[in-house]
C-alpha cells in the first residue's frame, strides 16, 4: 500500500473525507490544497452504468461557465471558407491536407482538434495518432461540425469532453484552486446536471453512485449519493 507524504496526512489530518454534501466537498478540497501551483481540481463518478453495451457508454461534453482557468490551443481541420471562419474564431491552427500531414509526421502542439465533416475521411487516416490522446474530433462532443465558429468558441471558453471508462467512471477537470468554491460549485453543477440527462434507460438502480473532489496533488473527499442527487435535482 502506498504511502502518503507528510503535506497530503495533513491535509486529511482531522478531517471527515466521506458522507459529505457537494458544497462541503468542494470546499473541503480548495481548503486542504497545499501545492505551491494553482492545482486543478477534479471530479471522479462512479456511474451504474455498464460501458461494454453501447446505450450505456456515457460520452458527451459541457461548457463550464467559468471556464478551466488555462489557454487552450485548437487545431481546426477544414478547407475553403471555413478556413477564414475558424481563423475568425480564434483556432490556433487551421487547414487541411498540409494539418493532417503535419501531424503524421509527428506534430502534436496542439490540445483539442476540431475537424468539419467532410474532413473526417482524411484526419480518420491520423486516428491512430489522435484517439489515444483523446484528440480525435467526435459528433458526440461536438467536435466535428460545420458550425465552425461555436465550436471553437466553446473550446476555448472552457468546453469539457468526458467519457466513462471500462469502470463505468467518468473523470473531468472542474477549473482551478484558485477560482474559489462558488465558481468551482458553479462549473461542477454544470457538470453534474449534463451527465445527469445523459442517462440511459436501460441503467437500472442508482445512477450516480459515487463522487469525489479532488485538487492535482490533494486528497479526495467522497459526497453522499443521495447528497449528489439532491444537489442535481435542485
């Protein structure tokens, strides 16, 4: 069993890390940070769901309204006009055939890949490249469109793409220590609420089973379930 450095015994020294209200976890988390970084803070769910059935594979992506609290750079795979228009909306790299040979060749200076669709022939040939990254363009996340301008704007105001893995847990980046527990509070009901629509009918029992808040080097705190449920449905 590995064992926890001084600062993180600390940090849980005294302190109840189950059983708690959304509100308290959160803060519970910003409070206990002792990183000399701005850590990010993140939240695990643990969904009853059963990811090896295709309705049940939970995949989808929010627009904080707070943002993420970093720059996030866009590559944009397009050609013609939309080119200009995805230049307009603030991508960092834009094109088509010379973007796709770019990345073949190894380039990667990027954090996020939007591609219009009749792109997707072309940069599936970089597929191999891209989806163990988590940068291939999916419908799904909204990541490949012809609406250029809103999804590059979304990416760039703080748009979170989450997938649940073979667990059936779902793991997303809520902004910043930084940005204080209201904000925090604000970008993670965002996030409870979509995850929360997103459930299939054919996942039976709870739903939410778990969750936990934690910051990049901090301990977690777990939220009762049926805390986690209230605060979704107020």
């Amino acid at each position: 069993m590995p064992k926890h450095g001084k600062n993180y015994r600390n940090a849980t020294e005294g302190t109840d890390s189950y059983g708690l209200t959304v509100e308290n976890a959160v803060k519970l988390a910003v409070e206990k940070a002792y990183a000399k970084f701005d850590e990010t803070v993140d939240v695990a769910i643990n969904l009853g769901v059963d990811p090896k059935y295709s309705d049940q594979m939970i995949r989808g992506a929010v627009t904080l309204p707070n943002g993420l609290g970093k720059s996030v750079k866009v590559a944009c795979f397009c050609s013609g006009e939309k080119e200009a228009e995805a230049k307009a909306a603030g991508a960092d790299f834009v094109g088509g055939d010379d973007l796709v040979e770019k990345v073949k060749e190894g380039w990667l200076e990027f954090d996020k890949a939007i591609a219009t669709p009749d792109m997707m022939a072309k940069v599936g040939l970089i597929g191999r490249v891209l989806g163990p990254r988590g940068l291939m363009p999916n419908a799904k996340t909204g990541t490949v469109t012809f609406d250029i301008t809103k999804a590059v704007t979304e990416v760039k105001a703080g748009r979170v793409e989450f997938k649940v893995d073979k667990a059936g847990v779902l793991h997303a980046p809520i902004g910043k220590v930084s940005f204080g527990a209201e904000k925090l509070l604000q970008n993670l009901k965002s996030l409870l609420d979509t995850v929360n629509k997103l459930k299939p009918t054919s996942s039976k029992g709870t739903y939410m089973k778990a969750v936990a808040v934690a910051t990049t080097m901090g301990p977690g705190f777990r939220v009762d379930p049926l805390a986690a449920k209230k605060y979704v449905e107020s």
